[in-house]
C-alpha cells in the first residue's frame, strides 16, 4: 500500500474521531515516505485528537520542517499551543500563519482564539470579524465571535452571533449551549432553559448542557429557595439603611415581651410565602411545558448521583 493510501486512510480514522486508528495509519504512512509533511500533519492531529498535545506538537514541528510556508501547520501548531495553555507562543504561531496569507480565514480565526485566550478581547473581536469577511458562512466563526462577545458581557451581540451560526450548522449543540448563556445574561431565563434543552438533546454527553439546563430550570421552578441563590440576593438587598432598619426591628422583637413569638411567627409566614410561591412556579412550568420538568427531575437524580 502507497504513503498516499495510507494517508487517506488515515484521514478518514479523523473524520470517524477514530484518533488511534488515525495515529497508526499516519505512522505507517510516514515509514512509507519520511520526508512528506502530510504524514506528519495527519499524525499531529490525530494525536491532537487524543489529548496528546506535547506529542502532537513535535509531529506539527516535523512537518513545519519539511514545509515552514504551510499556513495551515502554522494554525495546527497555534490550536495545539492553546490547548498546552500557551496563548502567547499560539497568538505568534498565528500572526506567522496570517504573514504568509492574509486572505486565509483560518489564520484570523487563530488570532481570534489565541487574543481571546490572553483576555485581549478587542483583538479577538477584530480577528474573528475580519475572518468572517473572508468567510462570512463559517460556523465556527461566528460562534468563536459569540463566546468572545459572551466573556465581554455582551449578550446582545453574542446572541446575535450564535444565531448567525446556527443559521449555518444548526445541530451544533455548543452553538446552542452557548446561545442559552448569552439568554440568561439578558435575564431570559425561560427562553434559556430550552436552548440549553435543545443542546442536551443534540449532544446528550455534553455536561455543560446539562449542568446549565439543571441551574436553569431550577431557577424557572424557585430551587434556589430561601438559604440559596435568592437567600444570596436577600441579604445583600439588606445590607444598607432599610436593612439596618430591618435588624433593628427584629431584635427589638426578640427582646420584648412576646416578641419572640411574633417574630418566629413573623418567619414562619415568609417561609411559607415563599414554599408557597415555589410550589406556584413548579406547577405554572409543568403545565407549560412538561417535558422540561421532567428533564430537570431526571437530571436531579443524575446529579445526586454524581453523575455530572
């Protein structure tokens, strides 16, 4: 069997995500023919693939030896700087592969993801905004945009981003996740849950959908109850002059004749207004929309379990 057999056996192990099978057909390939940069190329990232980043970064380096004008081993090698947590040696590895061709999307793509990486927000938002003229129907693109916009806080642009990519790949579960989060950042809590549902459904192994749509629907149910996420917002709503005022009055309460027993009554009616408007919320969102509260019980028993 040739080296170009071997390697196209190879990259159809990558497309599959069968990386080991990927590994030995790209090793074979390159016992066949030492000096082609392909065979390392498809070695590096089927290695990549793996999680074997140190590995796959000396096969990029073999290839870039037998091929330094690549723009595309110049972005590999930027994708497996980042994944070993150095966004600087990537932002140079893709600034090198933008030199060599400006008009190659995928140089500007890595620019993005390395800036972004380094919290160099402005820079990201530039690159991936210009990769997008160069190939404004990339997928990709436009969700890397969004997340970038999402870890600026800008909600508005990052949903718009999401949606623009959905548009392209419309079962990209992480487009879906993503567009969840940049929902509930405008306080869509409802419209969030079920993107973050909708993920769930299209990668039922993608933890983070999972764990979102549990906090999410939890929110829509009142989970967060009285010693959670609304207790948090309660004490610092208290914490100023009302709530001095506040403290004042339940103190004197607890030290006047009687007043204890007011004040233990006062509590119990809190604590049942708020069960009570808990209880509300869960049967207001089982009637609306079933399916998700019963993801959200399953989900319970998943997490008690520890299974995420």
């Amino acid at each position: 069997m040739s080296s170009h057999a071997q390697l196209q056996r190879a990259l159809a192990a990558l497309e599959l995500r069968r990386y080991d099978d990927a590994v030995r057909e790209a090793g074979l390939a390159i016992a066949y023919d030492p000096e082609n940069a392909d065979g390392y190329a498809t070695l590096a990232r089927a290695l990549h693939g793996l999680k074997r980043y140190a590995e796959a970064l000396s096969a990029n380096s073999s290839a870039l030896q037998k091929s330094p004008d690549s723009v595309f081993l110049h972005v590999s090698r930027s994708d497996i700087l980042r994944a070993l947590d150095e966004p600087r040696q990537a932002l140079e590895s893709a600034q090198h592969a933008r030199e060599l061709d400006p008009d190659d999307p995928s140089a500007h793509a890595a620019i993005g993801l390395s800036a972004k990486a380094l919290a160099e927000h402005d820079v990201a938002i530039a690159s991936l905004q210009q990769g997008l003229r160069l190939a404004p129907l990339d997928a990709n693109l436009h969700r890397w945009l969004g997340d970038t916009y999402l870890a600026t806080g800008e909600n508005v642009l990052a949903e718009r981003a999401y949606r623009e990519s959905l548009a392209q790949a419309p079962n990209c579960a992480l487009a879906v996740n993503n567009l969840g989060c940049a929902l509930s950042g405008q306080g869509k809590t409802h419209q969030a849950a079920l993107a973050f549902k909708t993920a769930l459904q299209l990668d039922p192994t993608l933890q983070v959908a999972k764990e979102n749509t549990h906090s999410s629907v939890g929110r829509l149910m009142g989970k967060a109850g009285l010693f959670g996420a609304g207790g948090l917002v309660f004490v610092g709503k208290v914490a100023g002059a009302k709530g001095l005022w506040v403290m004042l009055v339940a103190a004197r309460l607890f030290t006047h004749p009687g007043g204890i027993a007011v004040a233990l009554g006062m509590l119990a009616l809190v604590v049942a207004g708020l069960y009570g408007w808990r209880f509300y919320k869960q049967k207001t969102l089982a009637r609306v929309d079933p399916q998700l509260v019963a993801l959200f019980r399953q989900l319970e028993v998943d997490k008690k379990a520890g299974r995420f």
